[in-house]
C-alpha cells in the first residue's frame, strides 16, 4: 500500500512540473505578442478599461490652459540679438 502511495505521489508530482512547465511556455509566448498584458496578470490587477474621456471636460481643461495669452516683454535686449 505504501508502494502505490508513493508511486502515486511521484506521478502527482511530475503531473506538476509538466504543468507549471506548459504555463511558462505560455506566458514566454504571450510576453513575445504583448508584454503589458503579461505584466498585468502577474501583478493580479485586470487589464485597464478603456474610458473615454467627456468631451465638455476635456475643452474646458484644455481653454483654461491654452486661453490665457501670457503677454511677454517684447522689448528685452535679447530678443533684439536673435533679430539680427
């Protein structure tokens, strides 16, 4: 009974190597086609959904930035130097 206890426990266990070996083969070919995905499911965290951003907050993030004419000393003695 021993005997059979033993050979069964040597066949879970090879069972096992093979296992682990196939998930590397897979994860080795999945990090060749796209390496983010690889590292999201090693980091436990599911891939990001993508969303899309609301088009009135983005204009109105934007023109806060980008409206606000900034009025430069155009009379600084450098700027006469790259004129000439």
């Amino acid at each position: 009974m021993e005997e059979l206890k033993q050979r069964l426990q040597v066949k879970a266990l090879k069972l096992k190597r093979y296992e682990q070996r196939i998930q590397q083969y897979r994860i080795n070919r999945m990090h060749q086609q796209d390496q983010k995905r690889v590292y999201q499911k090693m980091s436990g965290k599911p891939g990001a959904e993508k969303v899309i951003p609301d088009a009135e907050k983005s204009v109105r993030f934007w023109s806060g930035i980008w409206d606000n004419g900034i009025h430069h000393n155009s009379k600084a003695e450098w700027l006469d130097d790259v004129r000439k």
